[in-house]
C-alpha cells in the first residue's frame, strides 16, 4: 500500500536543522506544536535531506528503505549520510519493521498518490527516469515489480517523467504535489513546469495527464526558485508552503492552495525561507521525514486502555511477506 501526504501527522527533522538554522526551525515547530501532534528529530544526519535517505513509510508499522548513494555526491561523500546509523539511533525509528530495498533511490523522486477507477482505489507514485541511469544493472520492467513488490501493490502505476539532465538531483518532489481525487475519481497534482525546456515540459505534461488532472502553478512571474512553491509540508492538519520573498507571486501560490485545498481551510501557512533555498537546494518537502501514526492505538496508550492491534501482531509477518515476494517475483 502506499500513504499520502495527506494522511501523515508525525513530522521529523535532521537535528542539524535547529543547529544551523534555529530561527526557520522555530517557525516551523511552532505551527507544527500548536496542533498537538508529533514533532521528532533525527541525529548523526550529513545533511538536512531526511526525505531522501529514510525510509519511506507503506504501512503503519512496515517501512521500506532504499539504497542512500546519489550520484550527485559520489565526490562529496562526506554527505552521503549512514541511514542505518541514523535509525540505530533513533528510539522511535526502531520500533518500525524496515525492509532493505536494492534500488537506489532518493525519496524525493517519489511523489505518491491516489485515486479511484471502477469503484477501486488507484495507486500512483510519480518518478523521474533518472532512477534508470541510477541503476544499470536494472532493467525498467525489474525495477517496476521491485517498487510494486515493496508496496504491496500489484496494480500500483509508477508514472515516469522525463529527466532533465539540467537539474542534478532529478526529483519529483519540486515538480509535482499531489492535491486529491476529483468528483470523478480522477487524482490531482498540481504542477510547475515553467522552469523546464518547453520539449521537456511537454513531455512531463503528457506523461502526467494520462493518469491526473493536471493543475498548473499560475504565477504572474516565475524565477529559478519556484520550485520550491510545490516542495511545500503537509500533514493531515496543515500544509506550510515556502515564502520566497515576493509578495506577489507568495500572495498568488497562498491563494492557489487554499482554493485547492479547501478542506484544510485556515491551516494554511507560509514561512519565509529564500535564504536557506538559495544556499542549501531543498524546501520544505525534502526537509522533513513525515509518518502516519494510528491515533487509536496512541490515545488507548495515553488513557493505559488495553487494546489488541491487529497491525502490530501483524507487522512481522508483513515484512516476511514483502520479501518472499521480493525473492520469488523479483530475482
């Protein structure tokens, strides 16, 4: 299965964020802790792209991680952070059943969504071809059955846009959002490709509206930041959308969401961050690893309530499914 971003209500930032950054850092943790829920750090991070190195979530206690060893710093390998070593580490990731993909990957060329098609829910992650150069060794059809392997998902549709070879890192995570599921059943995603090649924008485009109701970042101007408008953070309660210090285009991507994102109504929020974009490359999306939590079982915790948790008596067996699968189907 795969969990959206909408559905998830656990933030966590690399500790290194607080040390480097304190002020953005408490702008960020006092919206999150106004809402009373979960606020966590990792430690012994390189950097501060949790997104792209931990494991990225397919069921309540089950995580699937992907090899952490990006191109883009195979001559700065100082950066390339030791993800067991950070989990190791970290009281609340061990609790978690973590099963060891081999495909390299960054989570923010993963962009999950969702819809309906004959009365069933659809299952979506959206990527960049440059998992394809990434991993040689792989052929397209392998890599797909381990993805869907991984997620437990035979009918998940991994959705390929092209690669820009311009941009280093090859993320979705600043290209597309998903928004929801139309009346119609179809999901949404909204969409900045003004900052692309018109042929390669193109391309994007149509792979995109194939599966999607494409929705387009309207601004009345754009720059070489405007990414960062789509790498926003959202939990189930609220989304916080980078400011880049114009007021016209900040005011015109504010509005944009609250028109999309009309059930979260007031809970809406935008934080000044140019200066950390400009000098580090990532936003808020790749800043934050963020969980979905029962919230059943953590109040029935809370109030010493015994309850039986078929998710939890479950979880091992979860993680011994996925790899039979991945040794059976995928060898």
């Amino acid at each position: 299965m795969i969990i959206t971003e909408n559905e998830k209500s656990l933030v966590v930032f690399s500790s290194l964020l607080k040390r480097h950054y304190p002020k953005l850092d408490a702008e960020l943790v006092d919206i999150i802790f106004s809402y009373h829920k979960g606020l966590g750090a990792v430690y012994h991070t390189k950097d501060y792209w949790v997104r792209d190195f931990m494991p990225i979530q397919m069921g309540v206690n089950v995580f699937v991680k992907f090899v952490y060893n990006p191109d883009y710093l195979q001559d700065q390998k100082k950066y390339i952070t030791n993800v067991d070593k950070v989990i190791k580490n970290c009281p609340f990731a061990q609790k978690y059943e973590i099963v060891d993909i081999p495909l390299i990957i960054d989570g923010g060329n993963m962009v999950f969504c969702k819809g309906r098609k004959k009365g069933k829910e659809a299952q979506y992650v959206v990527m960049t071809e440059k998992v394809f150069s990434e991993n040689p060794t792989f052929s397209k059809e392998q890599i797909e059955c381990l993805l869907k392997c991984a997620f437990m998902s035979p009918d998940l549709t991994i959705v390929w846009l092209p690669w820009d070879k311009e941009d280093t890192f090859g993320h979705t995570d600043g290209i597309v959002r998903y928004v929801g599921i139309n009346k119609s059943g179809k999901s949404q995603v909204l969409v900045n490709l003004e900052l692309y090649d018109d042929k390669i924008a193109q391309k994007m485009h149509s792979s995109l509206a194939k599966h999607f109701e494409v929705i387009e970042l309207k601004l009345s101007k754009y720059d070489e930041l405007s990414w960062a408008y789509i790498n926003s953070l959202q939990t189930c309660d609220f989304i916080i959308i980078p400011g880049l210090g114009d007021e016209v285009t900040d005011a015109e991507t504010l509005a944009q969401y609250k028109e999309l994102y009309p059930e979260y109504e007031d809970n809406i929020y935008q934080v000044q961050m140019r200066d950390f974009i400009e000098e580090n490359g990532g936003a808020l999306n790749c800043l934050t690893w963020t969980i979905y939590q029962n919230y059943l079982k953590v109040l029935a915790k809370c109030a010493h309530i015994p309850i039986v948790d078929y998710e939890e008596l479950k979880k091992g067996d979860i993680k011994n499914e996925i790899v039979d699968k991945l040794k059976l189907t995928c060898s």
